[in-house]
C-alpha cells in the first residue's frame, strides 16, 4: 500500500462519520460534506491504486 491508499481511505471513512453525525444532528450541510469528503477519499485511494498497479504489474 502507498500513501495515497491509506490517505484516501482513511478520508472516506472520516466522510462516512461525518455524514452520520449530520444525520443524526440534522445538519444537511455537514451530511454534505461528508459525503463530498467520501468521494475525495474515494477517488485518492483510486489513484493510489493505480500508482501501486504501475509500480508493481507483477502483483496484479
């Protein structure tokens, strides 16, 4: 795993509890940013992913 793999995860996770908390607050405005910093998280762990695929084509 790179950098970006672990950063992006950890960023769709804090998204994900972010977007819970807004639910359960009633705040649609952190449920947006929740959900907007899950998809940033999503698409860093996606090129993270590539990064590693690139690096290492024999573990694919």
């Amino acid at each position: 795993m790179n950098k970006d793999q672990v950063k992006g995860a950890a960023k769709d996770v804090a998204g994900k509890v972010q977007e819970q908390v807004g639910k359960a607050i009633g705040s649609r405005k952190q449920q947006a940013k929740g959900l907007s910093k899950q998809a940033a998280g999503k698409v860093q762990k996606a090129y993270g992913d590539v990064k590693q695929a690139t690096k290492d084509p024999e573990q694919r």
